[in-house]
C-alpha cells in the first residue's frame, strides 16, 4: 500500500512539473507586445507613404528586441534582407488570418530603402513562422524597385490572400539622348492557406491585375 501510494505521489509530482515546464516553453515572444490588434476588414491595402517621415510611423521596435525575437532558420532568412544594425523597425498592426495565424505588419527603414512585411504568427506555437513582403521601396541609381499590396479573398475559400503589385524602373542610357526612362508593372497572386503559408498562383493573370491594383508611383 505504502509502495502504490508513493509511486502515484511520484506520478503526480513529475506530471506537474511537466505541465510547468511546457506551459514555459509557450510563453508570447516579448516582441508580440508590440503590434496592436487591429479591426479586420475585408480588403487590406499596403503601400509605400512617401510622405511620411522615417521617425513617425508606428511604435520603434529596439534592434535586439527584433532581432532576438526569431528562430536561427527565420532570423538568417530575415537577415538576407535586411541588415541587423543599420536598420529603424517599427511595429504597424496585427491582423487575424485564421483560428492558427496572425499577420503583424513591421516597417524598416534602411537607409532610404523602405520594407513592410507580415511577419506571420502562429498563435498554437506562439511562435513567429515566416515573412512576407507587402511593400517595398529600394534600389540604387541604375534602377528601383516599388512594391504594394492588397490583402483580401480573392478564390472566396475563407482564407486571405495577396496581389502583390510591383514596378521597375531603370535608365536605359544610349549614344543618342541622355537616357530613356523605362518602367515595367508587375502582379502576383499569393494565394493563403490555413498553414499560414502564400504560395504564388501559377494560373493569375498578371495584366489584369495591373490594372485593377494600381500603386502610387514616383516616375
């Protein structure tokens, strides 16, 4: 009797700490704290504003704050695009993708090179899982790259999807003149899904799109 009652004793004692420890081990990332949520609605628009000044959109995310906040798989691909020291983060919104996935919208200013992607956020793992691109300003003095987005339903399955509309601009320099100014317009079709993932429709047609999605362009 003594034995049964010190084995169960045991049991629960090493069922509790188990508990403690994986109720540890999904604590938020800290970073969360710093994107409020935002009212859905049905169609999310995301664009470069040009005239915002760099120090006044959103909340200043700390770079070690930011940069400490992914795994090693996610931070390298993070840091593929931009770099860790000179950069601003601020935090935008955060938007309800599904029962699994949130979307918090990050604008980084490098330089005069300007990013805002979703970093999607997996609420059952409480844990960030990926990024993606939404807007986009950079380049240099051969050519730039402009980028926005629009967030809604597009196949009418009940998950949020994205036309990314991108512009290309370069100077073609000849003997002739002193240069012709070329752009080409792009769209893509990112289609969601409930895993949290965008993956780029193959059938999309990408002129048709152009034109209903046009973005604010400089040129």
């Amino acid at each position: 009797m003594k034995t049964s009652i010190f084995f169960w004793s045991a049991f629960l004692c090493i069922h509790t700490a188990c508990q403690r420890t994986g109720a540890a081990q999904v604590v938020e990332p800290p970073l969360l704290a710093w994107f409020q949520s935002t009212p859905n609605s049905d169609t999310l628009h995301f664009e470069i504003d040009f005239d915002t000044e760099e120090d006044s959109t959103g909340s200043a995310i700390p770079n070690s704050r930011f940069f400490s906040s992914f795994d090693t798989s996610l931070l390298q691909k993070i840091q593929e695009e931009v770099d860790s020291v000179e950069v601003a983060v601020f935090a935008q919104g955060r938007y309800v993708l599904n029962d699994v996935f949130d979307a918090c919208l990050v604008d980084i200013h490098q330089y005069w090179f300007r990013h805002q992607w979703l970093l999607l956020y997996n609420k059952q793992r409480r844990a960030f899982t990926d990024f993606v691109p939404v807007a986009d300003w950079s380049g240099g003095d051969g050519g730039q790259v402009l980028i926005g987005s629009w967030m809604f339903d597009a196949n009418d399955d009940g998950q949020k999807d994205i036309v990314r509309r991108q512009i290309e601009h370069w100077l073609i320099l000849d003997d002739n003149s002193d240069g012709r100014d070329t752009t080409v317009e792009d769209a893509t079709l990112l289609l969601g899904g409930k895993n949290g993932e965008f993956v780029k429709s193959p059938t999309a047609n990408s002129a048709e799109f152009v034109g209903l999605f046009p973005i604010k362009s400089v040129w």
